[in-house]
C-alpha cells in the first residue's frame, strides 16, 4: 500500500506513503487514491479529510518518472493517471483540506487544485517544472490558475525549475490559507478538519458544491482543451528523458 488512511472523529488523514520517492505518484498510488475518495462518498464516518505526504521532504512531486504510460496517437486524447487522483474528480463533496510540508510540485497540484483549501508549512515550496522538460504544463496550471492570481501561476509554470514559490508568498497570495510552523500542517490541517467535520455533514457538502460550482463551467472548459495542448506542445517521450537525465547529472542548471 502506498496510501495510508486513518479515521477518527468524522476526519480521515489520506497520507501519500512513499517518503523514498519524495511521494511520487505511481500507478499503484493513483489507484489507490481514486478508491479512497470513492469510499468516502459512502462511509458516513468520513465528514472531512486531510492529504498530506509522509517524510516531511515533500508533499508530493507529481507522476513517477518510472511510470510508462502508452499515448495514443490522437492530440485530442491523453491517457494520464493523475487525472482521477483528485476528490472532485471523483464526484467527493466531502471537504478535503491539503497539508503541505516541503516540496510541492508539478502533478501535486491536481490534488492542491482539487481541495477546499491549503494549509502550509514555513518550509513547503511550490514549482512546476514541466517547461524544463520540455512538457506543456496543461492540467497543472489550469488547476492552479483557479486558486492563484494569473501572473503568479504563469511565472510559476512558465520558468520551469528556475522558480520558487516559497510558503509565506504562497499565503500573501491567497494559494496557502494559513501558514504553520515546520512538520505542524498536517497537525493544524485535523484541528481544521474536525471543526468542519462537526457542522451538518449535509450543509457542508452543499456548501462545498456551491462554492466549486462558482467556477466549475470555466474550470471544465479549460480542461477539456488540455489533452490536445498536451500532444501538440510537448517534446518527444524520447528528448524529455534526455532533458531529465541531463538535469539529474547536473542539479546546478
């Protein structure tokens, strides 16, 4: 199991467990996640949720780079495994609240962008490094743009691995809604969720469709487009691993 899940009190703490790989997504973890939040739906025991990442280094970095995932031909279709990781992508009206300790990056933010809101360590990071490698940053930057104001999520996904986007601008911004001190977000993030877990479970999750639905026509629209940006301006599978394995012998660039 690479997803760990704890309930008590009405909350569920959903833990990415695979601290040796900075809680990389691989397709065992992406299963599993999408069978936890479909759960969720039906355990009445489940009010609110919390997911974090184990370690304390990273919450998540995204897709396995060891994951192959056969495209197809078409740039109008995407077989991507991050695309069901998230609550909402699930059909979840259940609150879900984010724990970020340490890095944060690329796919980690279909799951940022899919939950209520984020709570962050002093020490978390944000980036996307899609560019970097030569892949369009689609589905992340729609997901982020969402939650961030344009010109910060376009200077985040548009320069690559050459930015950061540290805790404290992450909460001037409105990305992080409360700031904690190091390896405490996952410990506020329960205290958040337990007092949301105590209102009316079906006023809350009604409240939770209203808000999402204040935004879900553009969100989905945006989406839609994101399969054919993908196949149209990504480098080959080939020259991103080159681009990856050049980076890895030289963390400096």
């Amino acid at each position: 199991m690479t997803v760990r899940i704890e309930i008590a009190d009405g909350v569920a703490l959903v833990t990415l467990d695979r601290p040796e790989r900075h809680n990389a997504i691989d397709l065992d973890t992406a299963e599993e996640l999408t069978a936890a939040w479909r759960a969720f739906r039906f355990d009445d025991s489940v009010r609110s949720a919390v997911i974090t990442g184990a370690g304390g280094r990273a919450f998540c970095t995204g897709v396995d780079r060891s994951v192959d995932v056969p495209q197809p031909p078409s740039p109008y279709s995407l077989d991507d495994p991050l695309l069901r990781i998230g609550p909402k992508a699930n059909d979840l009206w259940k609150p879900v609240i984010a724990a970020v300790d340490g890095m944060a990056c690329g796919g980690a933010f279909y799951l940022l962008g899919e939950a209520e809101f984020i709570i962050a360590s002093q020490t978390a990071t944000f980036f996307d490094p899609h560019t970097t490698y030569g892949m369009v940053s689609a589905y992340e930057s729609i997901h982020m743009a969402q939650r961030m104001p344009l010109g910060e999520i376009a200077r985040l996904s548009l320069m690559g691995t050459a930015e950061r986007l540290g805790a404290a601008r992450a909460h001037e911004i409105g990305l992080v809604s409360e700031l904690t001190a190091p390896g405490a977000a996952a410990e506020v993030a329960l205290r958040r969720a337990a007092a949301v877990a105590a209102q009316p479970t079906g006023a809350v999750q009604g409240t939770v469709r209203a808000l999402w639905a204040a935004k879900e026509a553009a969100r989905a629209q945006a989406l839609a487009q994101a399969p054919s940006l993908i196949a149209l301006g990504s480098l080959p599978p080939e020259r991103q691993a080159e681009l990856f394995a050049a980076r890895k012998r030289d963390p400096a660039r």
